[in-house]
C-alpha cells in the first residue's frame, strides 16, 4: 500500500533492489554533481563592489552589494545555490574520508543573510568519505549543491510539508559495515535530487545519467555507521528536518567535505 501525501500523481515505486537492502543506503550516485544538480541562476556571492559611488547612485551601489553566503560556504560553491533558494542543509564532514558530518538546516531572512533555522545535528555519510567524481559503489558520498523536493518511509508522515510516499517497499534488513542492524533506516528518508528525476517517490529507480552513475542517494535514519552514499541522521533529527523543510523555499542540501565547500 503506498500513500503518496502532497502529490498529484504517483508512479510506481517499484522495488527495491536486495542489494541496496542490504547496505544501509539507497544506492550511489553519479560521477558528475554538476550535471544532475541545479545550476546556480544569479550573480557569485563575491561579485566586487565600486570603491566609490557619487551620492546620486547610492541606492544602485546598496543594490548590487554582495549576497551574504551560507557560513562555512565559500564563494563558487554558495554560486551553486539558485537565486530562489532560501533554505539549505548544510552537512559538512571534516576530511574528504571522513565518514562523520555535521548536518545544520540555514534559512534565509527578508534582508538576504543566512541564520541557523535548525540543528547542527551530528551525521553519517558513506564509508569512504566524499567525491566530487562519484561512481557506482565507490562508497562515497558525492559533493556538491542539490535540491530536496520528495519524501517518503515505512512509517506515516511526520509531519512533512514535502510530497510524502509511505510504503511498505522502504523496509530493510541487514546489517551494516559496522555490524549495526539497518531495520528503520528508510523509516523516514528525503530523496536527494542526484541522478534521478525530481517529483518522483523516492523509491523511482529511473536514473537520467544512466545506472553507472548510480542513484538513490538519499538522508535517512542513521542506523549507527556510514552508509554506502547517503547521508543519515538521527531519528529525531531527520523527523525534525521533514517538518522544517519548505518546498516554496526551494530547498537544497550542500554538501561535502569542509575545505571543498569553503571554495
């Protein structure tokens, strides 16, 4: 049975494949993050500003002041961001092969600055770490800037102002590369929008930049170890998160290693 919440129309999930049930992420995920992601529509955050301005255009000078970014978002990745975005996860892990983040929820205010709406919440991603070049069962989890636009779990909506598929396909059993059982990690997941196609049920196995690439990389229930590309977070956490994500916001997940996305 599938319950598809804020939706007009629902296509088959499908099944899962038993591989993916068995590890503990959807899937992996392409090789090319600036392929399946949005690219970014507006000026770059740095855009330099005249030194000096005649008293008659002070008001064109305060217009084309900066965008203030992200914290922790250096320039060419805050590009990244569509103009239209104002809410971002930013999950962050400290080496590009650490298996360990820190995921924090930033929305922006009516004057253009970016505040922490929620966490920091501690995270897991794959087992390897990070990739900017992801590949099919590399174990890693991909860099860069995606929309969050579909939900969905074994268990009812928690409240998600998301489109929301619950269905009983999302169990999983198994264990973990740490020996950690996986039962309730697809209790509640938000799909991110990497090789597959956006307004879709998460479980959608049809991947745009063909299987190699991967797919199903999506935030789930931390079952308590890496992942093989997703990024998972405590239950509460990614309960409190569906709540919190705006779909008129335009949401985005940034991710990766700290140094990259200072960039």
């Amino acid at each position: 049975m599938s319950v598809r919440k804020g939706a007009p129309a629902l296509l088959s999930a499908g099944t899962l494949c038993a591989v993916l049930l068995l590890t503990g992420c959807a899937g992996t995920a392409p090789t090319n993050p600036a392929a399946a992601r949005t690219p970014a529509s507006g000026p770059a955050a740095d855009d330099a500003r005249p030194d000096a301005a005649p008293p008659d255009t002070a008001a064109n000078s305060l217009a084309s002041a900066p965008v203030p970014r992200i914290p922790g978002i250096g320039p060419a990745t805050h590009a990244s961001v569509p103009d239209s975005t104002s809410q971002a996860l930013v999950v962050t892990g400290s080496s590009p092969d650490s298996h360990t983040a820190t995921a924090t929820l930033y929305a922006r205010d009516p004057a253009g600055g970016w505040t922490e709406q929620a966490g920091p919440w501690p995270a897991h991603n794959a087992l390897e770490g990070w990739t900017s070049d992801h590949v099919a069962g590399d174990l890693r989890t991909p860099i860069g800037v995606f929309r969050l636009g579909d939900a969905g779990g074994r268990l009812p909506d928690p409240g998600s102002r998301l489109p929301y598929d619950q269905d009983a396909e999302f169990a999983i059993t198994g264990t973990g590369f740490s020996g950690e059982p996986l039962e309730g990690s697809f209790d509640h997941v938000v799909a991110i929008d990497y090789n597959r196609v956006p307004g879709r049920t998460p479980l959608d196995k049809e991947r745009p930049l063909g299987a190699e690439k991967g797919g199903g990389v999506w935030i789930h229930v931390d079952h308590g170890g890496p992942t093989q590309a997703c990024v998972a977070l405590e239950r509460e956490a990614l309960r409190e998160l569906l709540r919190a994500l705006d779909p008129a916001r335009e949401p985005v997940v940034v991710m990766g290693p700290a140094p990259d996305l200072a960039r």
